[in-house]
C-alpha cells in the first residue's frame, strides 16, 4: 500500500505547538497595538470574485496572472483564493459607505494565497495584519498608519535602530515625471515598476531598462532617484515632530501595486542578516470607485507573519516558550487519574489553567517532567491526599509550600 507523505503542500506550514506560539504572540501583539490607536477589527471569507482583482487598477497584474490561486466553482463562476486584502475592504466599505461615520480605522488579520516561487520570506500562505483609514485625506492620516506600523514593531521590543523607514510619494513622483514630459500612463507605470527594482539590479541595468522606457528621460530620472533630500518632505518632517526619527525619503520606493496614489511607505530591517522590507503600504484615493458611488480616500499597510518572524529571530526577540499549564495534577497511580480530573476541574473553574498527566511514568519522572515543562506549580493527588481531602501545592519556582482542601487552593489560585 502507498503511504501518503507526512509534508504540507509546498509553501505552506503546520505549526506544531511551539511555532503556534509564537505565531499568537504575532497576532496578540498586532491586534493589542491596532486597537490601541482605536482601531476596529473586521474580516471577510477568503474567497471572492476572481473580479475583483481583474479590475483595472486593483491589483498587481503580475499577481492576476502569474500568483493567484482561481478556480471555477460548480455555479460556473470564477473564484479566486485572496492574495490581498486592500480590495476586500475596499468592497466593504464602499457597500457600506452611506451607513459609516468617516474616518473609520479598521484592521483585520486575514489567511492570504499567492502562487509565488517560496524563498525566505515568501511563502504562498500567509497570514498578515491590515490596517487602514477611510475617509480623509489629510496628511495626518498618513502619519498616524505610519506611527501605528512602527508603534507595532516596538511593541515585539525592537529598538528603532533596529529598522529604517523609507516613504516616498506617488504623487510627487508623477509631477517630476511630467516636468520631464513623460506624461503618458503606460510609460509612468513601466517607470514605477522599474524603481520598484531598483536596490535588487545594478545601476547601469536599471538605466539600461530605463531608456528603453523614457529615452530622452532616463538620466534626470536615476539623477533624481540617487539625489539626497536631507529636509525629507512633509510626512517625514512630521513623523519627526513626534518623535519617530528612523524615517527617510527614498524616491526609488515604487511599492508594486498600481492602486497608490499618494504616500507609500515600506519598513526594513537593518540588520544584514535580514536586510529586506517588512512591510509596506500607501495611499490609495480612488480604489473604492471601482463600486461605483462616491470615491473614498483610503491609507493603510500590510505586515506579514513570515517576515515578522524572520525579524523576532534575526534579533533575538522570539518569547520564551510558556509552559502549557500553571498547574500539573500528579495521579500517583492510574487509580487516581479520575480523582485528579476531578480536583483539575476545579482549579480550572477559578481560571488556573490545569494539565493532569495520565501518563504511566512513576512518580518522580512526572514530577521531573513537570519541573522541566516549565508549569508553575504541581499537585499530587493520591491515596492519602483522597482520604483527607487535603492535597499540598507546589511552587516548582521557589520550591514552597501551600495545604488544604480543593476550595482553599483554588482559591489561592483565583486569577
């Protein structure tokens, strides 16, 4: 008979107790911090109309056609697996639209599928923190997404020396573009997609690329690309007032979806073991019209799991590992494991969290399997601690002491 492998499906992952931690450490500190900005949490299924994507102007066509995972359901209709989740909330809020009070500052943790070739970094499944504002299209707006970006990577313990940020703006872009006379949308786009290249290929094949796109052009472009702006521009100047000061221009920041219209933005890391971008989002004013209605400025950015994690490790900020219990009950025989699920029960009713081992081991390896678990105390339930109602927990820390009942612990316990 032919077994069937124990592997996930090529780029993507199980997680196994230790790396679920670490994975709900991501998500706790993501969600604790956006809510602390005053931000709401919302989803949507991860399926939606292969559509959507297709629409000019929402989404990366290299993605559309190369990275997508689409099928067609038995209703004969095209669906695609979400690669993103910007066009998702775009849909929402502009369903919405007239039932909202704007601004509204939503986030959401969504599941996302790309078809990519996997690398560190790049997985095709990934889970990743979302977070925008509709509804204003003040600079401020832009300041606060940013804050709450760098807000959240401090609160994992980096220092801000650990990452660098790099803003540049779509707008301003376009403008010098013009004043060199490339006007024309295409050859813009192609300019863009390019910049979005331009730290990963060398300067003389980047400007190799660039004339073949704005031939008269090209030089005044890299000139201006590799031009230092020591005065930074006005949401950098801003994100300097309050107090968030590893912030730089950086005019070859393109970001690769063509829906930016504005601001953009991206996060890395300055570590040369791990010197990639984090994250990365923008302004984007006009995405909601693709719904029809009024358009509704948005901002916002993505951070993935993957490449958090990549950061955590690169800098040595991963969680200690947590025991799974507080408290391990000890059956010294088989004969007492229903008597230690029955004093569990109750350690668990005052929220100790409570593991009784029904392992066959003797007792003292399940006192020294307790010990090395990392729990915070262990309570032996046997013959004679049955017979007297009374049971002894121990603090494996400190090694004391506390007697009584079930009811007189359990309420030592209460948390």
């Amino acid at each position: 008979m032919k077994h069937l492998p124990t592997d996930p499906y090529k780029g993507v992952r199980d997680f196994y107790p230790e790396d679920m931690a670490v994975q709900q450490h991501i998500f706790n500190t993501w969600s604790r911090t956006a809510e602390s900005f005053g931000f709401e949490r919302y989803d949507a299924s991860v399926l939606e109309s292969s559509e959507l994507y297709k629409s000019k102007g929402a989404a990366n066509e290299e993605m559309v056609n190369e990275q997508t995972y689409t099928f067609t359901d038995r209703g004969d209709r095209e669906v695609t697996l979400r690669p993103e989740m910007t066009p998702s909330v775009a849909r929402m809020i502009a369903g919405k639209s007239k039932e909202l009070a704007f601004p509204v500052r939503w986030y959401s943790i969504p599941n996302l599928f790309r078809y990519e070739r996997t690398q560190r970094g790049r997985v095709r499944e990934h889970w990743q923190l979302n977070c925008d504002i509709f509804g204003s299209t003040e600079v401020v707006t832009d300041v606060e997404i940013i804050a709450l970006a760098y807000q959240t990577i401090i609160n994992f313990g980096a220092r801000p020396e650990m990452f660098e940020i790099r803003v540049n703006d779509r707008r301003e872009m376009k403008d010098f573009y013009a004043s060199l006379g490339v006007i024309d949308e295409e050859s813009v786009a192609k300019v863009t997609r390019l910049n979005d290249r331009f730290h990963k290929i060398d300067r003389s094949d980047y400007l190799s690329e660039l004339r073949l796109i704005v031939p008269g052009a090209a030089d005044a472009i890299l000139d201006h690309l590799e031009e230092s702006s020591q005065s930074g521009n006005e949401v950098t100047r801003a994100l300097n007032a309050i107090g968030i000061n590893n912030v730089k221009v950086d005019r070859s920041l393109a970001r690769g979806f063509d829906y930016y219209t504005g601001t953009i933005f991206e996060f890395f890391d300055t570590d040369p073991e791990n010197n990639r971008s984090m994250l990365g989002g923008g302004r984007y004013d006009n995405l909601t019209e693709l719904f029809g209605g009024e358009s509704i400025s948005g901002v916002g950015f993505g951070m993935g799991d993957v490449t958090m994690r990549d950061f955590l490790e690169t800098h040595d900020l991963l969680p200690s590992k947590k025991a799974g219990a507080l408290v391990i009950v000890i059956p010294t025989e088989a004969e007492f494991n229903i008597d230690g699920e029955k004093a569990a029960m109750r350690l668990r009713a005052v929220g100790a969290s409570t593991l009784v081992d029904i392992s066959t081991k003797k007792l003292g390896k399940k006192v020294a399997a307790a010990d090395h678990s990392g729990a915070g105390y262990i309570l032996v339930v046997g013959e004679d601690e049955v017979a007297r109602g009374e049971y002894v927990l121990k603090n494996l820390a400190d090694g004391t002491e506390m007697s009584g009942t079930l009811e007189d612990l359990a309420q030592r316990l209460a948390v």
